[in-house]
C-alpha cells in the first residue's frame, strides 16, 4: 500500500519496493517526490529574487566550459612548445604559438579567479535573502496556527525542523543543483573531447559503468542519513535543552544552587553516546562501501593511462594530446563521481526540506465558520453565554471543562474560583478562542463565538494571563504592545502605567519609558523583578482599551498593599467593562457581581459573595479556610498574648507577619 500523503502532495515517506514488478512504483514515487520538493525551493527563491536564478544559470554555465577550455588552452601550449623544441627551422618563441596559447590560457584563469569571488558573493548575498524569506514565512505561519498544535510534541518536533531548515538547506539544494549543471556540461565537453582521440570512445562508457555501483550507494546512504537524523530528532532535542538549561539565565541561579550541573551534563553526555553510536555505524558501513568501489575505480583509471601512454610511444598522439586525453578521463571520472556524490546530497537535501514543506502546510482549524465572518461590535456592551460546554486538550482522554453553562451579563465582573487544575484557565482559552469547544457552544451576544472573525475577536480582550509574556523591549513598547494597532501614545502609556502603580518603578529609571528590558541585547538594559513585570502586564491590559478585561492571577506575584491598590483600579475601570478575573487571594471576590466556583472542570456554585458564604459551600470553606490564616495570628486577631519569635523571645510588632498567602493555607484558586 502506498505510504500516508502529507499536505502538499508530498508522501511521508516511499516505502520499499514488495518485489520485482514494485520498483517502477517505487522509483516513480521516489523521483516524484524529489522533483516535489526541488520545484518548491526553485519558486522559493524565484519569489525572493528573480535575479538569483538568472545569475546562479550564467555562472553554471560558465563554469561548466571554463574547465574544458584550460585543457584545451594546455594541449595548444605543451603541443606548441614540442613542435617548437622539435622544428630544425630555427624559429624563436616569438614566432610560436606558444604566446598566444598562454595568453588564452592565463585569460581563462584570470577569469575563473574573478568568477570564483562572484559566485561566492552570489550565494551569501542569495542565501541571507533565502533565510529572510523563509524564516519570514514560518514566523507568519505561526500566526495561522492553533495555540493547540503548540501543546503537541510532533509539532515542535516539525517546528523545530522547519527552523533548522530555514538556514542554509536552500540556498545549499540549489548551488548544488547549479553545479551538477556546470558538471554535466563538463561531462559532454570532455566526450566530445575523448570522441576525437584514435579508438578511446569506450573509454567514456568504462568510467561510466564503473561509477554506477558508487551511485546507488550513495542514495542509499543518503536515505539512511535521512532518516536517522529524522529518527533521533528527540535526541537532538534532549541535548539543546540538557546545554541551554546551564546557560539559561533564568535558571542558572537555581541549577547552581542545587549543584545541578553535573547530572545535566551527564545526560547530555548518555543521550549524545547513544546518538554518537548510531552516526558513526552508519558512517563506517559507508565508507567501507565507496573503499571497495575506490578500488575498482582506480584499477579502470590505470588501465585507461596505460593505454593512452602507448599511444605516445607509437607517436600516435602528441604530448599535449596526451595530457588533454588523461586530463579529460580524470575530469570524466570525477564529474561523475562528483555528480553522483552532489545528486545523492541534493536528494538528501530535498528530504529535508520537507520539513519544512510539512511546517508550511499545517492548517488552523481555530477558523470563521462562515465565509463572511460576523465583526464584532467594539465598544458596546457583550453578552457571553456557555452552553454545556465540554473540552479535553488534543492527545488526552480527560475532559477538563465538563457541561459548562453560565452567562455573563454586560458591565458584569465574575470572579473565577477554585483549586489548581479546576480548569480556570482552560475557561479563559475557550472564551477568547484560543482553543475550541470539544462539544458544546459558546455564544457572544447571541452568536456562536465560532461566526466571528478571529482576529477582530482576539482584539476585543484585553487579556493578562498568569503565564504572562516579557518581551526584551523598552517600557513604553511592552506597554504599547496591548493594542500594537494604536498609534503609540506616551500620554497613554504613561496612564496605563499609573493604573498599574508600574509608574512608581518607571520613574525611578534614568530612561524612564525608553529604558531597554532583558539584557540580551542592549548593555543599558535593566531586568525587573517578578511583581514589576506582572504591574507592567497589567499595564498593557489597561492600555488595551478593550469590550473585556480577562485577568489570569493578575496580583500574584504583588504585595497585598500593592495588590489592593490594582484591585482598587479595576473597581474604577470595571464600571464601563465587563471584567473577568483569577485571583488566589478570594479577598478579591468580594467585588464581583458573579462568582463561579469550578471544580474538577464542573461549575460547583455560582452567585455573590454574600449568596455563597450564606450558602456555606465549597465558596464558603475555600474563603473560610483562607480568612482564617490572616486572622489566626494572635497580633491581628487582637489577642493580649505578645507575638513571639522561633527563638522565644519577643519579635517585633511592625510589618505584615499575620499575612499568609493562600498557598499556605495549602490552596490556590
């Protein structure tokens, strides 16, 4: 059966050929697939530029004669000077031909010096082109794709390959390409060469036969390069990541602390040996192989001098025939050896940019269902409705959220509750059409959150997740990234940045807004602590100016003082949005006019704050169980006893010691 098609019409891979009567099949589907993927590079560069092509076809064919004519400029002159040296006549040097041939012949390597320089030009300034079109195209591809392929292992898998390919393969497949020209057109100068010489026109069809044998071997292994590499792209994974855990800035701190190095580099070193082992038999079989087929090469070569030498002897041929004749079967037996070799690597190469070609031909299913998708209506008031709404992440069989059903109303602010993996950020994907339901609906003023088109939805959320991004930027760019499409505002940044108290840190700063983050690239850069890059995300949410604020545990890495004061703002701006929000510290809650408790993906309870703790539900015991670790301490509590230290003495009665998160309390919702 034929192997599984990938998108684009490229197979997966060519299986092997069952029997005699398959190989047709099989060679039909493997020369296929190569010319596939070679026209897909061909057009890649025709789209960067038309004059690569042009200039890569002239510098093919010129360096394709150019070896031809040295030996025939070296014939004329070796030939030239015997006559000279052999002539009784008397004529001197200048009366030769010797002059003219050398002057034809210092031309010729004059001009291949100069061509060399061009060509190499031509493929550094045509490669850098080629990886700037194609790392283009795959950083616009990443904006089709859903966020859903990114939680798969295959696709980073495919990800990671297409971003390796991206480099040099095509620019390499075809200078490669262009060069079998220059050797084919070589080839046929030298025939036509050997075709003049007394009896050799054989000698052409030795060379050739010899070289077939070296040929299969080579796509052959060419093949099993492939797909070892393909095989143990884990491996390769592993080990980029094992290396960039020691250099990762973020973790470098704790990977020293806990003397992680060594076990890292240990499991480099086992995941590279079993790699290692695998390269270097496949290397050895090979090469075994093209030793064998060296043999038989050379025996044919000897040969082949032999007889050409006792041509000389018989004075049959001249001494610049001879060295024409040899220097043509040598050049015949390495262009097809070379033309073999470079077939097998362009073969290769092709394989490899199927990757990318695979990469390419992925296909968002996160879509508009209908072909003129429905706009939303920005700046009005929204209505959002689940309707028994179930969702399992792809590749699992555990559904996260399950028959979920609530409606939140316009201005309303709900308050997401519950404990860690409840499904409280799987809600907030859902809503914003990151993913899609598994089954059910989710309506947005009446439709199907499904109808609209995706990016005019995207930006009616002003969106703070707690995974939250740091971009190496300046200030004033991290805020303005909130909504890119508005024309930057320092009055409005700087607003943002106020209703997020990051005006305090921000003012502080030499640079002030243009002060560079991350030290990646600029020396000046400064690097903010957790609680400033969480207030400056909540800036960009501010600056947003979206229908709905989504908050996904926009305080938890603040100070509680700090934390009221956002909590404070929100209250302010929530009277004109509808808000919705993750906080672990329920203290929160009390502001909503909806809280949903979630548990194990199910709505537990909804209602008010006050509706809930009357109820006495789970609601109740989660905020009870948190209020009674900030009111247990005997300092807040009011209790008379002094508060005491670990070493029983007095400790000091200034600062927040009564303050515990909720993740002391043993809970995060």
């Amino acid at each position: 059966m034929p192997g599984p098609m990938r998108p684009g019409g490229i197979r997966a891979k060519v299986s092997p050929p069952s029997g005699i009567k398959d190989v047709p099949r099989y060679l039909r589907e493997l020369i296929g697939g190569f010319f596939v993927r070679f026209l897909y590079i061909v057009r890649l560069v025709w789209d960067t530029g038309h004059w690569i092509l042009f200039a890569m076809s002239f510098m093919a064919l010129m360096n394709g004669i150019i070896p031809v004519l040295t030996q025939l400029a070296s014939r004329g002159i070796l030939n030239s000077l015997q006559l000279t040296l052999t002539d009784d006549s008397g004529g001197s040097f200048w009366q030769s031909k010797i002059l003219t041939w050398l002057i034809i012949y210092f031309s010729i390597v004059t001009y291949q010096r100069i061509s060399d320089n061009i060509n190499n030009a031509i493929n550094r300034i045509a490669g850098e082109q080629i990886v700037r079109t194609v790392k283009t195209r795959i950083m616009e591809k990443s904006k089709e794709i859903d966020l859903a392929s990114f939680d798969s292992p295959a696709f980073y898998e495919k990800l990671e390959n297409a971003n390796r390919e991206a480099g040099n393969r095509p620019i390499t497949v075809l200078s490669q390409m262009f060069q079998i020209i220059s050797v084919i057109i070589q080839i046929v100068g030298f025939i036509i060469v050997m075709a003049s010489a007394p009896g050799m026109w054989w000698s052409v069809l030795l060379v050739a036969a010899v070289s077939i044998p070296a040929a299969i071997i080579n796509f052959v292994y060419r093949r099993k390069n492939f797909e070892y590499t393909f095989r143990r792209s884990k491996d390769r994974r592993q080990m980029s990541y094992y290396s960039d855990l020691l250099v990762n800035k973020d973790l470098v701190k704790e990977v020293r602390m806990f003397d992680l190095s060594d076990t890292l580099i240990s499991r480099f070193q086992r995941v590279f040996e079993s790699y290692y082992k695998g390269l270097i038999k496949l290397i050895r079989d090979e090469n075994i192989w093209h030793a064998v087929i060296s043999l038989i090469s050379s025996g044919s070569m000897l040969i082949l001098y032999l007889l050409i030498t006792m041509m000389v002897f018989d004075k049959r041929i001249m001494i610049g025939d001879y060295s024409l004749y040899t220097g043509a079967i040598s050049s015949i037996s390495s262009c097809i050896g070379y033309l073999i070799t470079m077939s097998a690597h362009i073969y290769e190469g092709t394989l490899f940019i199927d990757n990318l070609i695979a990469y390419m031909s992925e296909r968002p299913t996160v879509v508009p269902r209908l072909s003129t998708p429905r706009r939303v209506n920005h700046g009005g008031e929204h209505t959002i409705e689940f309707r028994n709404v179930y969702f399992r992440y792809p590749g699992t069989d555990r559904d996260v959220l399950k028959d979920v059903s609530l409606t939140l109303r316009p201005g309303e602010t709900m308050v997401l509750v519950g404990l860690n993996g409840a499904g409280k950020t799987t809600f907030l994907k859902l809503l914003t059409r990151l993913y899609d339901p598994t089954a059910g609906e989710i309506y947005l003023d009446g439709y199907d959150l499904r109808e609209y088109d995706v990016k005019d939805l995207y930006s009616m959320f002003g969106i703070i997740f707690q995974d939250f991004g740091k971009y190496a930027f300046t200030i004033g760019e991290n805020i303005h990234f909130g909504n890119i499409h508005k024309e930057y505002s320092e009055k409005d940044v700087v607003r943002a940045a106020r209703e997020s108290n990051a005006i305090e840190y921000i003012s502080r700063l030499p640079m002030g807004l243009d002060t560079p983050l991350m030290r990646w690239f600029e020396p000046e850069a400064t690097d903010l602590s957790i609680g400033q890059w969480q207030k400056l995300a909540i800036s960009r949410a501010f600056y947003s100016d979206s229908d709905v604020l989504i908050l996904d545990e926009p305080t938890a890495s603040l100070d509680p003082i700090a934390e009221q004061e956002i909590f404070n703002q929100f209250d302010r701006l929530r009277q004109s949005k509808t808000t919705i929000f993750v906080s672990h510290r329920l203290s929160s809650a009390t502001i909503a006019s909806l809280i949903v408790v979630l548990e194990d993906g199910m709505v537990e309870e909804t209602g008010t704050h006050a509706e809930l703790m009357e109820k006495k539900g789970k609601y109740y015991t989660l905020f009870s169980t948190q209020a009674k670790r900030y009111i247990q301490d005997p300092a807040i509590a009011g209790e008379e006893q002094p508060p005491v230290g670990r070493d029983g003495g007095r400790r000091p009665e200034n600062g927040m010691n009564g303050l515990h998160t909720a993740s002391e309390a043993g809970m995060t919702v």
